[in-house]
C-alpha cells in the first residue's frame, strides 16, 4: 500500500513537472516571475469584450485551501490603488474545472471574491481542450476524491479587436504583484 501511494505521488508530481520542463525547452521567455506567452488562443468560452485585458484563474468552486486565497489575492490586486485608474479595462474569469459542478455555482463562487468577477463554467470537452491550449495540469486527487489537484497560475489575455493573446503566465509561488499591475498597465495603454 505504502508502495503504491509513493508510486501515485511520484506520478502526480512527474506530470505538474512536465508543463514546465516544456516551457524551458519551448519558445516561451522566462523572465523573473511570469513565463512570456505572446500567442493567439481560441477563447470561444469567454464572452466578446471590451476590456483590454482578462485575467483568468483556473481552479474549482469549494477550493479553500489553493483557489479561495489565490482569488483574494486577485480581488486585492484588482482593486488596489496601483490599478485604479486601469481597471475599468480589466475583467477577471474564475474557469471552474470541475464539469460536474451545477453551472449557476460557478458565477456565484467567482462572485463571492468580487462581485465584477465571471465564473465560467466548462464541459469536460471544453476543458481538454483548454489543458492544452493554457498548459494546464488538473487531475481528481488520489487522497479525496472530492477535490483535484490543478495548476494554480494567472493566465494574462490580451484583447484586440480581432483575437485574443495569451501574454502572459504568472506563477503564483510567489506572485510578483508588481509585475502583474505592470503588465497589465501596459497592456491597457498600448492596446487596440
């Protein structure tokens, strides 16, 4: 037994790995605390906007011990001072990844951090999909078979008139908030 738990620990920590043994062996830049994207996605799930900039988390409605602080978080930097004059620019997007949560519990949950934030919700289709497109990591836990273990990153997306780019990946251990604001302080100046 103690056998296969460290086999299924191992596995489950080879392939968190994976994502980001690609991204240094891939095309993407690193710098300091955010992995530079610059590329095009298919955002069918998210509505047309007209905000310059959507910051999107990825992660499951009941998720208190990574989602409910990484989404506080989020709020603070949302609402900060820093961004103020930036943020009618900025829309925040909790994607649940959990397909058989109700759907109206996602834009409640996304809600309940900030009444501006959009849950979305995602069918199990849609979210193979995205695991590829946003590099994602999420899998039911071998531990509780109620929750998942997921990548907890912020995703930047670049609004043009024409498509959207994934600008941008922060990772969240820690999150450089500055670096965060920054970006999106540039991306709301130079847009359209």
């Amino acid at each position: 037994m103690q056998k296969q738990l460290i086999g299924w620990a191992l596995f489950i920590a080879l392939l968190i790995a994976i994502p980001f043994v690609m991204l240094f062996i891939g095309q993407d830049n690193v710098h300091g605390s955010k992995i530079e994207v610059n590329k095009n996605v298919e955002v069918p799930w998210l509505e047309k906007s007209d905000k310059k900039v959507t910051l999107v988390f990825f992660g499951y409605v009941g998720c208190a011990d990574v989602c409910a602080p990484l989404l506080y978080e989020i709020e603070n930097i949302y609402r900060s001072s820093e961004l103020k004059e930036f943020n009618s620019e900025v829309e925040v997007v909790f994607i649940n990844l959990i397909p058989e949560m109700k759907p109206s519990s996602v834009d409640s949950f996304a809600k309940s951090f900030d009444i501006d934030f959009k849950g979305v919700y995602l069918n199990r289709k849609e979210l193979l999909k995205i695991e590829r497109d946003f590099r994602l990591f999420f899998s039911t836990s071998i531990f509780d078979r109620e929750s998942i273990n997921h990548t907890d990153h912020i995703y930047l997306i670049r609004n043009n008139r024409d498509n959207r780019t994934l600008y941008a990946i922060y990772p969240t251990h820690p999150l450089s908030k500055e670096l965060l604001i920054e970006d999106m302080k540039t991306i709301t100046e130079y847009s359209y």
